[in-house]
C-alpha cells in the first residue's frame, strides 16, 4: 500500500529505516576497528585498517543506495499494478481481498470489510497517471541519504585514533562512542514506537556490542 499511502509523505526513510543503516554501518566499520590490536605499535598499521573501514562503509553505502532505488522502483511498480487492477476488476469482493493483503494484518482486520470498501472505492475512481510510475528527485535524494547514513556512522568512530597516538586508548574511545551511538538509535526507535527510551537504547547498545564480537569472532 505504499504507493496509494507513502507517495505524499516527505520522504521514504522513517526512523526505523535511517536507525537501521546507521547501525548497519556502525558494525561495518567495527569490525575493521575491532582487529586493531591494541598492541599495534605501528601507527600505519591502524591507517591502513582505518581506510580499510572508509572503504568498506563507501562500497556498502553505495550497495545500499541502489538497492534503496531498486526496491522503491520495484513498489511503485507494484502500487500501479495494484490500482490498475482495483479500477479493471468489477468484483468488490476481489478489489477488498487485494487491499487486504498490502496491509499488516492487524490493520486490516480492524478496519474491517466497511473499510476496506470505502478505500476500495475510493482507488477505484482515481484516476491513473498517465504514465508508468518512474524515480523522482526525491527518491534519488533518499538514495543519497542512505549513502552518508552508512559513510558517515564510520567517522564518530575514527575520530579517536586522530586524536592520540595511544592505540589502546583510542581503541576503547572508538568503542565507547559506537556503544553511545547504538544506545542513541535504540532510543529513536523507542521514541518512534512509543517504548520505553532508556531501556529500549540500553537493549540495542547491549545487542549491538554482541553483534560486534560475534561479527570479529566470525572474521567478519
């Protein structure tokens, strides 16, 4: 149903989306952080794993831009589909079961059938664009904002080993901040979701520093 719903909203990426690849980046680039040794006496050494974590977070972030502009393109196409159908089929029935499945079930059910037919009418008399739905600016601009999610979740971490030359103590900074980062997208999503903020951050900084030494113990 994102297309009959989503399409007037600002933008694509709703919390949950941008906490998502601010994470995804934040265990990217801590898995070339956490092979730093904290023995590591050559200050090249850590450049070159450093660059290594940019590198890494640039190719995934701009995986992920693409993948963005595949999948909103693959659902407007599907949306179109969708109200074409609903205005070429004259059975109410089938027009209420199509809506029905592009909702989470919840919603559907309590909206019931009354609901469904009102929305069912209601997509039934819009007209139809007169073109295919394509990619607009403002997609391409989600594109380019889940590109620096990604880019940008490498930098708070990289930060300490510019400030000293103590490995070891930059090392510890870098996980403290991915720790606080963690903990402050747990609490946007509990903010979203109207959940518990300090329980929901600790829970994420807690499963994101699991993530983290599961992801180093598999060679990740």
């Amino acid at each position: 149903m994102s297309a009959t719903v989503n399409e007037g909203s600002d933008t694509a990426l709703d919390p949950v989306y941008r906490a998502s690849e601010v994470i995804f980046g934040l265990l990217m680039a801590m898995s070339f952080i956490g092979s730093i040794s904290v023995a590591t006496d050559g200050r090249e050494e850590v450049r070159t794993l450093l660059i290594a974590a940019l590198g890494c977070n640039l190719a995934w972030g701009l995986v992920d831009a693409v993948m963005h502009l595949v999948a909103t393109k693959t659902q407007k196409r599907r949306n179109y589909a969708m109200l074409e159908k609903l205005q070429i089929g004259k059975n109410p029935v089938e027009g209420r079961a199509l809506l029905a499945e592009e909702m989470p079930g919840p919603l559907a059910a309590s909206i019931g059938e009354d609901g469904l037919e009102q929305l069912r009418q209601k997509l039934a008399g819009k007209s139809l664009p007169v073109t295919r739905p394509s990619l607009t600016g403002r997609d391409f601009g989600d594109a380019i904002i889940v590109f620096f999610l990604v880019v940008l979740s490498t930098f708070p971490l990289v930060i300490p080993f510019m400030l000293t030359d103590d490995t070891a103590r930059a090392l510890l900074w870098s996980r403290l901040v991915a720790v606080a980062m963690l903990f402050i997208a747990g609490a946007t999503l509990a903010r979203y979701s109207s959940g518990n903020v300090w329980l929901n951050g600790l829970v994420m900084a807690t499963l994101g520093a699991l993530l983290m030494a599961a992801i180093m113990a598999l060679g990740g």
